[in-house]
C-alpha cells in the first residue's frame, strides 16, 4: 500500500468515529426530548408529578453522555487534522487521542457548550417549570 493510501485509509477510518461520535449525540438529543415530553404528557394526564421528576434523570443523564460523545468528537477531530498535516509524525491507523486532551475543553467544559446545553438545558428547565406549575 502507497503512503498515500494508508494515510487517506487512516483519515477514513476518523472520520467514520468523527460521523459516529455526531449521529449518537444527534440520537441522544432526539431521545432527551421524546423522553421528557413523553413523561410530561403522562403527568399532566395523572396529575402527578413523579412523572416529571423521573423525567429529569434521563435528561440529565441523557446531557451527561452527549458532552461525552461531544468531548471525544473533538479529539478525533484534532487526531484527524494532525493526520492529515504531519502524517509521517503518527502511527499508521494509531487512534491514539491522548496528547490532545490538554487542547480540547474538558467533559464539564462540553457540557455548557452551547450544542449541548441549548438542548439538554431547555429540557431540564422544562421539567423544572413544570414541577412548579404542577405544584
């Protein structure tokens, strides 16, 4: 195999973790809202406010797994980018993203990124004003 190659193969081989990373975090969104409003739906029917509150721990749950996915997302993307600069510097399909970590915000620092707090914060606060009216 061609130098050539094997570097396009390895960038092949991040940019499908990079897609992966980015699909399960669009799911978890997805999950985060239908989740809540399928909660929401059965407290306002019963009148109980359990409901809501088991509402927020997917929620929360849901936003602390995003920020992850968005964190290690990050660091591909640095892996990759490092790739494809200086390719001759790395292991040939090495997915090795630890001498990113000190470059890429942490997981709280993805966890108030404003792709991951938009979401999952406007969800958590819908529970919230929820529980108060309910009361």
């Amino acid at each position: 195999m061609a130098p050539y190659d094997s570097v396009g193969k390895h960038l092949e081989l991040i940019q499908a973790i990079v897609s992966r990373m980015a699909g399960n975090s669009f799911l978890l969104k997805g999950w985060s809202v239908t989740i809540a409003a399928a909660l929401f739906a059965l407290a306002t029917k019963d009148s109980d406010p359990r409901f809501a509150w088991i509402a927020l721990l997917p929620s929360v749950a849901f936003w602390g797994l995003d920020a992850y996915y968005l964190r290690h997302e990050r660091l591909f993307r640095c892996l990759y980018n490092a790739v494809r600069t200086s390719a001759s510097d790395y292991d040939p399909f090495s997915l090795d993203v630890s001498q990113f970590r000190s470059t890429v915000r942490g997981w709280f620092g993805s966890l108030i990124s404003p792709s991951v707090a938009g979401i999952h914060g406007t969800v958590v606060v819908a529970i919230i004003l929820v529980l108060f009216i309910m009361r």
